[in-house]
C-alpha cells in the first residue's frame, strides 16, 4: 500500500477500504505523507466525494490519531454542543448549566475566535479569574462534582485533523461537505462525550449560506455519530442576522447573564432552550418536545443561572461579575451608530457585522491577535425593526475613535434601510 495508489483510487472515484483510509491518517498524523502527495488527496476528494461509509471512517481515524477523552465513568449522561461558527453566538453559556441542572454531564472543549466569528473560550476567559486550562484528572473531577466543565480546545486532540484542515486552507479544498463534517465530528468524538447536539449555522454570518449546503452537513454529521455509536442531533438556524444584540466578549457574558436571569433577547434564549432541550431528551430518553419544555422551566426557574454561577466559580471565576455584571466596567470609548434614511432594516450581512466587531478589537485575525474584552457592538435595530433617519442603530464599543470610526465603517455597510417591510425569515429551520 502507498500514498500513490489511494490518490488514483480517489481520483478514479473508488471508495477507500477502512485499511485504507487509517493509513492515510496515520501518515498525515506521523508527517510520513508529503504535502504534495495529500493536497492530491484531498483535491480528488473535493471533487469525486467520500461515500457516508469512507466519511465515518475517516472520521474515527482522526478523531483517534491523538489524545482521546474517556467519559465512560457517565455513562449516557454525558453531554457536549458544538456550533459551526456565527456571530454573537454564545449558547454555550446557557445551554452547558441548563443541562447540568438537568442531571446532564457537559464535558466541552471549545474554541477561540478568529476572523468574523466570536469564541467560547475568548468569552469565558473574559470573566477575572476563570482557568480555561485544566488537567484531564481536574476536567473529570469538575464534570463529576458539579455536571460541567468547558476548557479550551487541546492541540493533542485529533492532530491528524489539524494538519489536514491546514491543507485544506491553502487548497482550496474547505469547501468539501465530507471533509467539513470529518473535521467536526473528529474534535467531538476524540472529546467522549456520548450525547451531541450540533447548531448548523445558515446565512450571511455562516460558512454555509443556504439550507440546502446546511441540510447535507446535518445529515452526514448525524450519519457519522450513528456509525460511530454516538447520539447525534443537528439543528439548523439562522445566521442572517446576529444572534441576541450583543457581539463581543464582556458584552456577549453579560447578556448570557440577562438571558439566565430571565431577561434578555427572545432569539437567543429560543436557540439556547431548544438545543439544551434536545439534549436534555437524548440524556433521558424522552421526546424532543418533553426535553425543550424541561430546559425552559429550568432556565425560567432560576437553577440554570445557579448552576453557571456554580460552574464559573468552581473553575476559578470571580462570582461577584456574574452577580453584579457592571463590575465589568465599559469600553472608553462609545461611538453612536445612526440610521441615514427612514424605513425598515431589511438586511443585514453578519459576516460583516462580525469583521466590524473584530475591527473594533473584539476579535483577532491571526491566532497572535490581542482581544479587548470590552470591545464590541450592541444592536438596537436588527432586521425587520422599523427607523426613522437620524435614529440609533448600534452602539460600538472600543478603546480609540480611530477604531470607532473604522468599526463604523464597516458596520454601515453591512446594514441595508428600505422602504418596504422585509419577509420574516425562521430563526429555526428544521432539526436532523
């Protein structure tokens, strides 16, 4: 067997035996397979396919070409959620207590920000004291103790996927619906948990623009968790405007916080309720529609915001930001975003409300990139909502007006004022 031969059975659009594929892995784990010969690879995977059966395959490889998480000590209660990247996204801080109120184990590894897309651990990480590190013995003690633990992401963790994706980028070959869901179920699966539930993103804010791509990532995720012995649920949402109003790290925590305590925008606690719900309902083996009811009674009751103030504190956060969040404090410097004409906000492109956020210091676009925890947008009109010229907007917050008015730049380009009302688009669009 060589490297040769399984790019010419690709490029001819024969399907790789499990052999096969565990010695592609293995190469591009160990480094054996050269560039040249992988960017091949992947170039005819992008364009012949992999069937459901070589693309689970090449997921439990990777997913087992590192370091793995053990999580059987909790049976099937254990618990994880997975987001393919928006912007003002930040379920994870309401979904991983409800959960764990619930009975659930949230044992989740999560990723930092980059480009237009806001990160869990970059959120978390902005709470004084929270450790977003921690040893595999301290990660599973928390997840016992207290139902939940969210660290950063471990480079040890499906190593093969790391190499690949790198390829992936400069080769244009990202864009493969098969090597998509194998670059995210690998993390998940090498991660243990038995119980996942997936938001797929769609629209302007997302890498998948249309239900249609959204559909076919969905499906094959939740065929790769059932022939990997994994419960795996997809959800598909709408990414065609910000989720909540607030983008940017201190802004997005104090928000989860409204939201926990019973206030706060009716989008994202929809997104966050009907994910934590269906996991809630694979963890008990009850209907979808019994587990979204529990989540919302337990989110409504209080014990979900107990739970997140038990969980950031047992992991090292200071408690008196989640009780009083003004301790936080404010960017220095607030820039007033205001409507040009009288209508209605018909559109907004999230990607480019995401690249504002970022412009304005609230992302990074490079891994070296230094995020203020401060800086962000909060939304005042989103679409559908009806201005009058000269109204409020946004609000952006950053540490120069120079950074404010390049922020603003961007922003009022990414918002579309028309004179007509705009169709009302689904925040749900179907569950897989």
């Amino acid at each position: 067997m060589n490297y040769l031969e399984l790019i010419r059975k690709k490029r001819d659009g024969a399907e790789l035996c499990e052999n096969e594929i565990k010695f592609l892995v293995d190469g591009v784990a160990s480094g054996n397979i050269p560039d040249y010969q992988l960017s091949a690879f992947l170039m005819a995977a992008y364009f012949k396919g992999m069937t459901p059966h070589e693309t689970a395959l090449l997921t439990d490889s990777m997913a087992n070409s590192g370091d793995t998480l053990d999580l059987s000590m909790f049976g099937s209660l254990s618990a994880d959620k997975h987001s393919t990247g928006g912007v003002g996204d930040k379920t994870t801080l309401i979904i991983a207590p409800t959960v764990a109120a619930l009975g659930g184990k949230v044992a989740k590894m999560s990723g930092r920000a980059l480009g237009h897309t806001g990160g869990t651990v970059d959120k978390l990480e902005s709470i004084p004291g929270y450790k977003c590190e921690l040893s595999p013995a301290n990660f599973l003690e928390q997840v016992e103790k207290i139902g939940i633990a969210v660290i950063g992401q471990s480079a040890s963790f499906a190593p093969a996927d790391k190499s690949m994706y790198a390829l992936r980028d400069v080769t244009a070959t990202v864009n493969c619906a098969p090597l998509i869901a194998s670059s995210i179920m690998s993390k998940k699966l090498a991660a243990g948990s038995h119980n996942i539930v997936l938001d797929v993103k769609v629209g302007s804010g997302a890498f998948l623009r249309t239900t249609e791509e959204a559909y076919e990532l969905a499906r094959m995720m939740t065929d790769i968790g059932r022939r990997c012995n994994r419960n795996v649920r997809a959800v598909l949402t709408d990414m065609d405007k910000p989720l909540g109003n607030a983008v940017g790290n201190v802004l997005e925590v104090k928000e989860a916080i409204d939201v926990l305590r019973g206030r706060g925008p009716d989008d994202l606690r929809e997104v966050a309720v009907t994910l934590a719900g269906l996991l809630t309902a694979m963890i008990r083996g009850i209907s979808d529609d019994e587990g979204i009811s529990l989540a919302r009674e337990t989110l409504a009751s209080g014990a979900s915001y107990e739970k997140f103030k038990e969980w950031i504190g047992t992991q090292g956060g200071d408690t008196r930001y989640i009780t009083a969040p003004e301790l936080f404090g404010e960017a220095s410097v607030t820039y007033e975003v205001k409507a040009e004409s009288s209508g209605y906000v018909s559109a907004m492109d999230t990607e480019a409300i995401g690249l504002a956020s970022t412009a304005l210091g609230a992302g990074r676009v490079d891994k070296a990139s230094k995020i203020d925890p401060l800086a962000g947008i909060t939304l005042i009109k989103k679409t559908g909502d009806e201005v009058l010229r000269g109204e409020t907007i946004a609000l952006l917050h950053t540490s120069s007006p120079e950074l404010a008015e390049n922020g603003a730049r961007i922003f009022n380009n990414a918002v579309s004022i028309t004179s007509s009302v705009p169709e009302k688009r689904s925040l749900i669009f179907d569950i897989v």
